[in-house]
C-alpha cells in the first residue's frame, strides 16, 4: 500500500512539473488534425499531428530548424519512393529494400541530422507500403508536414509570446547562484577541514555541467523566440551577448571543479586551510554572483544596472586573485598553489563574461596575483 501511495506521489509530481509540454502537445497535433481535415479535406491527415508531435519533442530552440527538416525529409522520401515505385512496383519486397536504402543513404550521403533520416525514411516506406497509388497523395503528404511543423512552431512560440527572454533570465540566475553556492561549499569544507563536505562538494561540482547545457539551451530558445516575434527582434543582440557569456561560465565550471579537486586534496593534508584563502574564495563567490546579476541585468534591458554589478564583479573577483596571490610566498603546499591558480582562472572567465578588453583583463588580473607585466 505504501509501494503505491509512493509511485502515485512520483507519478503526480511528475505530471505536476511537466504538465505544459503535455498540453502543448495535445493541443498541437489536434489542431494540426484539424486544419488538415476541416479546412484542407485530406482524407488521411496522420502525418500532420504526426509531424507537429515529432517537432515539439525537440529541445527549445531547435524547433524552428527541426521544423525544416521534417519537411525536407517528407520531400526527399517521397521523391525517392515514388522513382523506385515507377521503376519496381508497390509493395514489392525489393521495392522497400530499395527506398529504404537509398533513402537513408542518401540523406546520410548529404549529411543529414538524425531528424530529416528518419523522416525520410518513414516517409518513404509509408508511400511504399500504406498510401494509395493516386498520385494525388504526394503533394498532400507534403503539405501534412508543413501543417504539423507549422503548428508546432507556432504552439512552441505561445508560453514565451509575453516575454521570451523570462526563461532565460530565470535560468542564468539560477545557474550562476549554484555556482557561487558551490565555490561557498568548496570555502566552508575548507575552513572546518572538513574531507567529507569537500569531497561532497567535488560531486555537486561534477554535476554543474548539466546547469551549463540548460543555460546555453535557454540561450538557443530565446533566439528562436526573438526570430519569430518581429516586435521584440530587437533585443537579439542581448542574447547573442549572453551567448559568448555562457561559454566563460562553462570554462568558469570546469576552473571551480578543479578547484574542488584540489579542495579535497588539501583538506587531507594535517594543517587547515590558511584564512587567507577561505577569504579569497568567499569574494570568488560574490564575484560569481554579482557576475549573475550583471547578466540578468542585461538581458533586461537595464543597462546602468548591468554596468554597476559588472563594475562589482569585476572589483570582487581582483580582490579573490589579490588576497590569494598572497599565499603563494613562503613554498605553500602544491593543493593550495593549484587552488590559487583556479582562483586566477575562474576570475579570468567571469570577467571575460561580463565585458571587456582581453588583454586588459589578464594584465588586470595578473597584476592583482603579483606577476611582472609581460
């Protein structure tokens, strides 16, 4: 009884969090059914909802393209099977090996993405085996694509209408506050030298990767939204600067992993972590966050906000490579030199992120550390 008590909670949550994409997609292939029966009168309009479900199971931001190939994938099938049939016959074994081969050869041939093979090679066998013969089928087999890929295009654009940049917004918040969450951890384990709370903190930090692939998919979505909505087309500026932006936090990611490897290792070693250092990752950790807000800033068009906060992160992160840079007199023990070096890096990336001159911000930067100007 509890077993099932426990799977109808899993199940509820579940719907309760994916709830749009469900509705999205209902809606989608029964207006795609809809249009192609009442107003076009295709008889056989299954690959209508077909093609809008195949389309909205794509990530945000790739619906457009994958809308695309849905249809040159249809126009490319139909075109190989109705040669092969001219020249072998329906429904013939040989007539299917054929397409089949041809078909997927072809599309594989051109370089094709997964999506436009199979669309074909669906398409294709279903003019062989289940469409009549009426040559009439194919032009609306073709149109049954441009409905299905229409609509999902469409339905996919309704959520984000209002205000497509929220969702990204919202998701660069929330990575950069687990970032800085993260380096908080990493400095908290350190302090109390404490392995196991390090060593938990390098797993947390091996699972950042994921909160990076969803910023740069929101960073896709977004685009797409701001394409197909002429009046906010505008703002597509701010989104191709946030995507530069992103690839830093990925490198910003990978720099805070090392360091939480190098965390572990010096947490092992029988002296605790000098208090420099843990004063250091804390302006790391701020810098990370005001980094965040600098970007949210920007995507919303608050541009005397997005400078103050790059002018904080950028004051913070020097101040971590500053108060770091001055642990490495004295033969410090090899962890914390790589730690410091983690610090110089991830300071790099953020301030890269935010704006800036290249060379300015490594001599800026270098210069905090200590090192002669090259």
């Amino acid at each position: 009884m509890a077993l099932r008590v426990t799977w109808f909670r899993t199940a509820f949550g579940r719907l309760r969090d994916g709830w749009l994409p469900v509705v999205e997609a209902t809606l989608a292939a029964t207006v795609a059914w809809v249009i192609d029966t009442r107003l076009i009168g295709h008889p056989q309009p299954f690959f209508a909802p077909a093609a809008a479900l195949i389309v909205l199971g794509q990530a945000r931001g790739q619906r457009m393209r994958r809308a695309v190939e849905v249809v040159l994938g249809v126009a490319a099938g139909v075109l190989v099977a109705d040669l092969v049939i001219q020249a072998l016959g329906p429904r013939t074994t040989w007539t299917i090996f054929t397409v089949i081969l041809l078909t997927i050869g072809l599309a594989v041939a051109i370089g094709a993405s997964t999506v436009t093979v199979v669309q074909a090679a669906v398409s294709a066998l279903y003019l062989v085996v289940i469409a009549p013969s009426a040559e009439t089928w194919v032009p609306f087999r073709f149109v049954d694509a441009l409905i299905g890929g229409g609509v999902a295009v469409v339905a996919s654009q309704l959520v984000s209408a209002r205000d497509p940049l929220a969702p990204l917004v919202a998701e660069a918040r929330q990575t950069f506050g687990a970032l800085a969450d993260l380096v908080d951890r990493i400095t908290e384990a350190l302090q109390d030298h404490d392995e196991p709370a390090a060593r938990t903190a390098l797993t947390e930090a091996r699972g950042m990767d994921t909160a990076v692939d969803r910023l740069q998919d929101e960073v896709q979505a977004a685009g797409e939204a701001l394409r197909l909505n002429v009046r906010r087309r505008r703002h597509i500026g701010r989104v191709r600067a946030v995507d530069a932006s992103t690839r830093q936090v990925d490198y910003a990611v990978r720099n805070v992993r090392v360091l939480a490897r190098a965390a572990v290792t010096l947490s092992r070693l029988p002296t605790p972590a000098p208090p420099e250092l843990t004063a250091a990752l804390r302006s790391l950790a701020e810098a990370v966050r005001v980094a965040g807000k600098a970007l949210a800033a920007d995507l919303t068009g608050d541009g005397e906000a997005a400078d103050r906060y790059a002018d904080e992160a950028d004051e913070a992160a020097l101040t971590a490579v500053r108060t770091a840079g001055g642990l490495l007199t004295g033969g410090p023990p090899l962890p914390l030199i790589m730690i410091v070096g983690q610090v110089r890096a991830t300071a790099i990336d953020l301030l890269r992120g935010v704006g800036g001159d290249d060379a300015e911000i490594l001599g800026r930067v270098d210069e905090a550390l200590g090192l002669p100007p090259v």
